[in-house]
C-alpha cells in the first residue's frame, strides 16, 4: 500500500512540478483563443505618472504591449501577473462601440474622441503616443468616434472597453460607477438599435395619410442628427451639407467617415442632407437617424417648396408685389420653381411641400356636400335675403383651375390652396351673390 503511495506522490510531483518549475522561471502560456494582459506589480521607475492608467515607460501598472497565443519567458511571478481575456468578437454585420479609460483629455468643443490610426485600437502605444509624436495623432480617452465592425480583435482591455450587443469586453477592475455607466451606454445602444447598421428603404414605417397615397411602407430615407462637432451659427436651424460629391477632398461616405465629414466644415444639429436607399454604418454616439416618408408629388398635381434652410434671397416677384416674397431655388422662403409630379427625397425638416392641383376641380357651396379634395368642407349653401324679405338658401358649384405656372404664386399670397378658397373665394362669391339678391324679388331672382 505504502508503495503505491508513494508512486501516487511521485507522478503527482512528476505533472506539477514542471509546470510549477516553469511559472517560477516566468514562462507562460495564452491560448490562441486569448490574449494575456500584462501588469507590473513593481519597478524601478515606480508607478505610473498622476491622471495616467496605462504604464508607457516601464512603470509599475498594466503595460500597453499584449501577449498572444503562445510561450512568453521573463515574467518572473514576484513582478508581473498576467490577466488572461478572450479576443473581442464583433458578430457579422453587427457595431461594437469603444470607450478608451486612458489618452489625452477632449477638447472642449469635441463630445466623441478622434479617430486614430491604431490598426483598430489593437496597437496601444501607438494609440497613446502617436506617430511621430503629433498632438493630431494621440488618442484621447472617452468615447471613440472610430467603430469596430465585424471581426476578431486582440484588444488590451486595461486601455480599451469594448460594448457589442452580446456583452461587454472589459477587465474586472473597473469601479462600480464606471460599470454602471457603461452598462447604461449598452442600454440605451440596444434601445436605439445602434449595434444594427441603418438600412434606409426597407424598414416599414406608420404613415397616416391619404388613402390614396401610393407609397410603399419601407419607402424612406434617413435624416440625420450629428451629436458632435461645432454648433450651428446663430439663426441657422438645419446643419448645411458638406463632404457629398464622391471627387471631394474630404468626402464623408455619407457620415460613416466622421473625421472626413469634421474637416470638411460640418457642424453638429441636423443635417440637411438626408440618406437615401442603402446600408450605412454609423455610429450613434455621433449621429442619430430617423426615417420618415419620401415626398410624393402626385398626377395632376405640382409641389410648392417653402424652405426653411438657405440664404436669403432677392424678391423675384418684383417690388410692386406687396403680398409675400419669392426665392430662387437654394433660397430660404418660397420657391419659384415647383416639384413635378414624382418621388422626392425631401427633408421635412429644411421645408415643407404644399401640393396645389393643377387639373380641373369642382368646389360646392351646398351644404353637407363635400368632394374628395375636401377643399370644400367648410363650405355650405349661401344664405340670401331679397328685396321682399325672402331667406332662400343658393347651392352653388364652380369648377375651378390653378395655372401649374401660377402654383408658387398661389401659396405666396395665400399661403395654400384651401386659403385661397375660405379666405378670398367664399367671401367673395358670398358678398356678391347676397349684393344681387338684396336689391331683387323672389320672382325676380328666379
């Protein structure tokens, strides 16, 4: 018995012994399916310097090199500890968002850190010190504007968290606080769906409209808010466009380039551009989408354009005109030139598009008679009083047309077609059949 014992204890010393021998001559092992973050528990050059995290000079404290799959020799157990961590997974077609813990402070105006070149945030030194030491070329810590798409990463995770939809890739030294506001990011992330790229023309959308409004439900495009950059001069309410012409210096890729799009001039606020059919990935730290209606001009109709965004133009409608301004096309106000009947990419929020029919139409002044235009909803049978003191009611119908060249006019002075009928045409029509009326008979009205 006390034979095999001892041959117990012998095989026993003979498998522990070696892998114990190795980890005191500071040999270590990392899976291939992980990578080992280094800490330095002591060093000559003492800690690291005040308000830094990541030791850049041989310090003591979590270094910025990383160890991959393989054997790693002089990490004697009384100096380093190495903290094992699986590699960061972005799943196909899916966004994972970065929070650096370490790097230079933003700047005031910046709400997301720049993007650097850092081969994907997996160099860390040169995420922190730059190329060439160029201030432009050091990271900053917080949230980054550079996202992660679909991929493996080997990331040091004592510099860098790293928020995908599945988890959270982060050392377990994070205070509570910190934690819980990365939780929160993560949260409001799913809410918004921001781990999705935007697909703009097939997500299905509420509209409440006109039955017989032929849009399709995922017919739509994407008006974007950017969350970041230099605020919109004063009096500016939509952000103008920059970086859309595929040859220009600094073309944005429509907001998925954002350094590109912030040297190009642009400024946070909602933009005037807007995204049409496609798949966009984009970070919604840096801007938010919605999707609404594309505009529709229907048959038999033109589309009067009042702009909210543009310079202020020159009145084309001469100074004799005292009833309301018109602007060229690019101009803030109402546009002399009209929408044709079609399918439009219009921003709802740098306009609105009054619509004013340019085929014949029937307006009744009878009353509870109303066509499908419901132009004429307001309107009832005239009340008349003759000579003789007689009360008749006069159903009345006109068939009216609106010149497609006099549209913009229309809405210039009258503000929309329905206006123009309750505010100009009723009074009218009324004043003048009721004026016949009071200076006739019954029978002579007749």
């Amino acid at each position: 018995m006390s034979v095999l014992l001892w041959a117990a204890v012998g095989l026993g010393g003979l498998l522990v012994l070696p892998p114990l021998a190795a980890w005191l001559a500071g040999v270590r092992y990392i899976p291939n399916d992980k990578v080992g973050i280094v800490e330095k528990l002591w060093s000559r050059q003492g800690s690291v310097a005040e308000g830094r995290l990541i030791a850049s000079r041989g310090e003591a404290g979590y270094e910025m090199r990383l160890l991959r799959g393989g054997l790693h020799f002089g990490f004697w157990p009384w100096q380093y500890r190495i903290h094992k961590t699986s590699l960061t997974v972005v799943p196909q077609g899916k966004i994972g968002y970065v929070f650096a813990r370490d790097g230079r402070p933003v700047d005031s105006d910046q709400t997301l850190a720049r993007v650097v070149e850092c081969n994907d945030f997996q160099d860390a030194r040169t995420f922190l010190s730059g190329k060439g030491g160029e201030h432009m070329c050091v990271g900053q810590r917080g949230r980054q504007r550079a996202i992660l798409r679909e991929g493996v990463y080997a990331i040091n995770l004592a510099l860098f968290v790293v928020i995908t939809e599945d988890c959270v890739y982060r050392l377990g030294m994070m205070s509570q606080h910190e934690s819980q506001m990365i939780d929160k990011w993560r949260q409001m992330l799913q809410a918004a769906h921001g781990f999705d790229p935007i697909v703009v023309g097939a997500a299905p959308i509420i509209h409440i409209g006109d039955p017989d409004d032929s849009r399709d439900a995922g017919d739509t495009i994407g008006v974007v808010t950017v969350h970041d950059g230099p605020t919109l001069d004063p009096g500016q309410i939509i952000a103008p466009p920059v970086g859309l012409d595929d040859n220009a210096m600094h073309h944005h890729s429509n907001f998925q380039d954002i350094e590109a799009f912030l040297r190009a001039g642009g400024r946070r606020g909602r933009q005037f551009a807007v995204l049409t059919d496609g798949t966009y990935f984009i970070n919604r730290w840096f801007a938010s989408v919605e999707l609404i209606p594309k505009k529709v001009v229907p048959i038999g109709h033109v589309g009067v354009v009042v702009s909210y965004f543009g310079k202020e133009g020159s009145d084309l409608s001469g100074d004799a005109f005292r009833h309301g301004e018109r602007v060229a096309s690019g101009e803030r106000g109402v546009q002399a030139s009209t929408l044709s009947p079609g399918k439009y990419a219009f921003n709802d929020y740098a306009g609105h598009v009054h619509l004013v029919p340019t085929t014949n139409f029937v307006l009744h002044w009878i009353t509870g008679r109303t066509e499908s235009h419901k132009y004429d909803e307001s309107l009832k049978s005239i009340d008349l009083v003759t000579a003789d003191a007689y009360e008749p009611a006069l159903p009345l119908s006109v068939v009216v047309h609106i010149d497609y060249q006099k549209a913009a006019s229309v809405v210039q002075r009258f503000g929309d077609v329905k206006k123009l009928i309750t505010q100009t045409l009723d009074p009218l029509l009324s004043a003048y059949f009721r004026d016949i009326a009071h200076k006739k008979t019954m029978l002579e009205l007749l």
